[in-house]
C-alpha cells in the first residue's frame, strides 16, 4: 500500500509513480509516506490524472469507477 511503505526513512533517492496517486483516497497520506522515505534532495517523479473540481460522495463511495 502505498500510504504505508515498508521502506525506512529516507531510504529512497527517488520515487517514480504512474497513475496510482489518483486511485488513493487519501493523497495527503500519500504525500506524506512519500516524503518520509525519500532521503534529503531525493526527487518525486509522477504523473497522474487530475482535475480542478471536487469528486462527488457517490463517485468516491462506489468502488467500480475506481477499479477494473
């Protein structure tokens, strides 16, 4: 899971993802379990899909939109 790497801190130089950080629910979790386990200076890479409008309750609760 990505909100709980089992990395130790500052363990990475870099952390590449690739449209996972838009299927968290929780990216500030995300963010944070990134930054815990990049060393000083390491780099974040991503790319992700993204919108400036908030995503409705019944589009967050139904699971179906969010999986294959």
């Amino acid at each position: 899971m990505i909100e709980d790497l089992p990395i130790e801190n500052g363990w990475a130089d870099v952390v590449i993802s690739n449209g996972v950080i838009n299927l968290c629910a929780d990216k500030r979790r995300v963010f944070n379990e990134v930054l815990r386990v990049l060393r000083p200076g390491g780099r974040l890479q991503f790319a992700d899909i993204a919108t400036g409008k908030a995503v409705p309750e019944s589009a967050i609760r139904n699971i179906d939109l969010w999986t294959d």
